[in-house]
C-alpha cells in the first residue's frame, strides 16, 4: 500500500545516479524556479522520495521530479531521499500519486487525472474492490483465510491523502466522463465548474470546445451547456406547437411576427396627409386588430412591430391578448422622417410570450440596436426575420400582416400590403 508509512530510511544520494522515467504530471518550469529560490535559501524541506531500480542499486525517482530537477538547477551534487520498499511499478505509482495528491499543487484537471490513474492501479492490485464484482465467482478479500478486506478506491484514497471521499469520487467521475482531459491541463477549462459542465456534453462538442481551449482561446463550457438545453427546450417547444395544431385540428405557432396596419391620423390634414398609412395599405382600428387574435400557441413568442406615437397601444394590444412584455429590438434607419415631437429614425420590435418559451442561451443575444437601410413603406430589413429564424430554428411561425413576398418557413396570416408605394414615401 501507499503511503507516508511505507518511507524507510532517509539518505543523500548523488544526484546524477537518479534515474528519472517518464511522469504522470510534466513539469511546471515556474514551479521549479520558485522551488529552486526556497531551496537556495532554506535548503530542501521535504527529501524526495526513491527506490531501488528493478532489483539494483541504481536509485529511481518516485515523487519529487520539481525539487529534483530545482535541485539540479542549483548544481546540488546530492539530495536528501528518502527510500522507499522496492516494490513493483504499481506500488511505486501510488506512492508518486499520493504525494502528488498530498501537496495540494495539482490542478483540477491534473487532481481528476491522478485519481482516474489512481483508480486504474487500485484495482488492478485490488480486483475485488471493483464496483460490480462481488458475487460474480470472486472471493471478497475478507472470504479469503487470514486476509484482511480492501477498502473501497475512494476511502483508500481519500485516506491516504486527506482528501474527502466526495472530491475524491468527483474527480473520478471528471475524469471517467471526459476522455481528453489531459489536454485540458492549463487551459482556460481546468476550473472545477468548467470541468464539471464539460462532463455533460456529448463528446464531440468537448473535442471541440477543448480544441478551441488549447489553442489558447478562453472558452467556458458552462455556456456552452447552457447553449445545449437551451437548444433542447427550443425543439421541445416546437414538438409541442406541432403537436397542439394536430389535436385542435388547425395550425398554431410558436413563434409569431406582427407588423400591425396601426390607423394613425395626421395632425396636419395639410401637411401630413400624403404620409397617413392609409394611402399605401389598408389599415385598422385598435379594436379591429386587438379581435383578430393571433393563432398562437399555448407556448408561443410574438414580436410585434411599432412606431413611437402607436407604442402605448401596440402595448395595450400586448395587455388584450394577455401576453407578457420581455424586451425589445430598435430598427435604426438609415434616413430620417417626419414627426410631432422628434424626428423619426426609428421602429420599435416588442417581444412578448404566452406561456413558457426559452429566452436566447448567454453568448446566443443579438445587439438591441439593428442599423439597416429603409425599404419600401412598412416593409421591414430581412435581418429582423433572421435573427428570429436564428433563435427559433425548428418551431413553426407565422406572419400576420405581411409586407412584401413571405420567406421560406413563415406561414401568412392577414392583410398583406402591396409594394408598389415610392421608397421616398417610407416614413
């Protein structure tokens, strides 16, 4: 077994005779130089520990390659070691894991390599500790005459290096469910969270975020989670939207985009009349527009175009078909109009929802302010329809009161008004 209890015997041995093999954890040039600092001033703390090479008296190196290779820095001739039983290469391991363990120097990543190298040579020693051996035909250790039982992997461990055994099976699940975290050492992912949330991605999209991470990219896998079950709900919502058009028998959407024909009066009959709305399109009363509800669906998002002098009514519209308020998007144009109290270089999209509908993924949010060109009157910039059909891939979607030809994938719904109107009338 492993273990402080297995040391004999401390002695100082030429370092040039230590045969160093190749190491569970690289070395960290950093680590070094500071110990090299500590060990000038202080000498060595803590002996490295070593055993007998292969049944001879050639020493090699168990735990402590940073203070040895500090100590070669330094030009030390010799080092204090301490001697462990020449035991197997399995054996040796653990004593170098453990103190790994012990020292509290590991990453989290390099923590939950350790213990998933730990548990491979455990149970390699101890069979009969492996989950799910017991009655199948293996002799428990306390079965066998004058044996005494194994504990667990994860109270052994946790023994041995003063660990919990909850960290200690958490690392072990990390490692188990993340077959490249080696790779992850270093990297903007080594974080417990990040690992944590790495774990419940499928494993290509960890091969490829832990790609994007190596290659220096700071990348966290927290909101790529996040973007998974938020991709999740929305296909779920679309299942569900198809699957209440079926049992109604007529079609409902999830998501529904609405430019309303707002009626509005000029002030001016004079001055304002040529721009009324009336003149390019049929329009509606409040009362008219608020009756024809919209086809929505049990869970359904509408976005909901409006000027600045129709916002309060394009809100009471919202209250009437008992939706709630959730943000909205600006059209910024790029030419000015008439107005009463300002300018007009704006239109205003609302967004509302009816029931339970998921809001975009954090790093999945388009900017609040969309700069685009002014078309012909009402007709609104395709990116609107885009940044939509981004976050709403799959659920079905309607448009009422379409200006212009629909696109591919949206339903019409209502009044369309032709595109025959001068783009100079757009207000």
């Amino acid at each position: 077994m492993s273990g402080a209890a297995t040391r004999l015997v401390v002695r100082q041995i030429r370092i040039e005779s230590i045969v160093v093999t190749p190491r569970l954890r690289e070395l960290s040039i950093p680590r070094v130089n500071a110990l090299a600092e500590s060990m000038r001033q202080s000498g060595l703390i803590h002996p490295i520990t070593i055993r007998r090479q292969n049944g001879s008296y050639t020493p090699e190196l168990v735990a402590g390659a940073h203070r040895l290779e500090a100590a070669k820095r330094l030009g030390w001739e010799t080092i204090s070691c301490a001697l462990a039983p020449s035991e197997d290469d399995d054996r040796a391991a653990l004593i170098e894991i453990d103190e790994n363990l012990v020292r509290n120097e590991l990453s989290p990543a390099e923590q939950a390599i350790h213990i998933d190298r730990r548990k491979e040579i455990y149970e390699r020693l101890y069979p009969e500790t492996k989950h799910g051996t017991a009655g199948n035909g293996r002799k428990k250790s306390s079965q066998v005459e004058n044996s005494t039982p194994a504990p667990r992997f994860t109270v052994d461990a946790a023994a041995k290096t003063g660990r919990s055994v909850a960290s200690v099976a958490r690392d072990a699940t990390r490692a188990k469910a993340i077959p490249q975290i080696a790779d992850v050492v270093g990297t903007s992912l080594d974080k417990g969270e990040e690992l944590d949330a790495l774990a419940k991605l499928a494993p290509d999209k960890q091969a490829e975020i832990i790609g994007r991470a190596k290659a220096g990219e700071r990348v966290r896998a927290k909101l790529e989670v996040k973007k998974v079950k938020r991709a999740e709900k929305e296909a779920a919502l679309a299942e569900r939207t198809k699957a209440e058009s079926e049992k109604l028998g007529t079609k409902v959407y999830g998501v529904i985009l609405i430019d309303p024909p707002w009626r509005f009066e000029p002030w001016s009959r004079e001055s304002g009349l040529d721009r009324a709305a009336d003149n390019h399109y049929p329009t509606m009363t409040f009362e008219e527009i608020a009756e024809r509800r919209p086809p929505a669906a049990q869970n359904c998002v509408i976005f909901l175009w409006t000027t600045g002098p129709m916002a309060h009514l394009a809100h009471k519209l919202l209250d009437v078909w008992e939706l709630e308020y959730r943000a909205q998007l600006i059209w910024a144009k790029d030419r000015t109009a008439h107005g009463y109290w300002f300018r007009s270089k704006h239109e205003v999209l609302l967004v509302a929802v009816k029931g339970d509908v998921p809001a975009p993924a954090p790093g999945e949010q388009f900017d609040s302010v969309i700069e685009a060109a002014v078309r012909r009157h009402s007709e609104k910039p395709a990116i609107f329809h885009e940044i939509i059909e981004k976050l709403f891939q799959n659920v079905p979607k309607c448009e009422m009161y379409a200006r212009g030809a629909l696109r591919e994938g949206w339903d019409p719904w209502g009044n369309e008004a032709p595109l025959d109107i001068d783009p100079g009338d757009a207000a």
